[in-house]
C-alpha cells in the first residue's frame, strides 16, 4: 500500500473530503510543509491503538525485573 502525501494547502482547501477518506478507508496522510513531513492526519481508532501499545510497552519496562525472574 502507498503512503499518501500532500501539500499543506491542498490538505486545508479539502479537509473535509481527506478527512473523510481517511476515516473510510483507514489509511492515514501525511501532510508536508516546504515538501517535509509536517503532520499525519490518521483515524482516531489508530491513535487508540498507539495509546494502548505505549501503555503495554510502559507495563513491561516497568515490570521487566519482573518477567525476567518468571522466565527462569
């Protein structure tokens, strides 16, 4: 699958339309500014997944002495 990329001023002139098509078919856009990687418009369901890997990562980084003695 293709990344999709655009220019700032086309992602403002058809926010609604980008928007809507991220939302219906789940694939974020990466918005450029002076043809660099500004920001990522994705589906919030993404962000709750991201959310929730950061929260298990966080788990096991804290309680890594932890599983480290289970695994024996």
């Amino acid at each position: 699958m293709a990344a999709i990329t655009m220019g700032l001023a086309e992602a403002k002139n058809n926010f609604s339309k980008v928007t809507a098509e991220v939302n219906r078919t789940g694939r974020p856009v990466t918005v450029l500014k002076n043809n660099k990687p500004w920001v990522v418009i994705q589906p919030a369901s993404a962000a709750a997944k991201d959310d929730a890997v950061d929260v298990a990562i966080d788990f096991m980084d804290e309680y890594a002495d932890v599983f480290a003695e289970l695994a024996k």
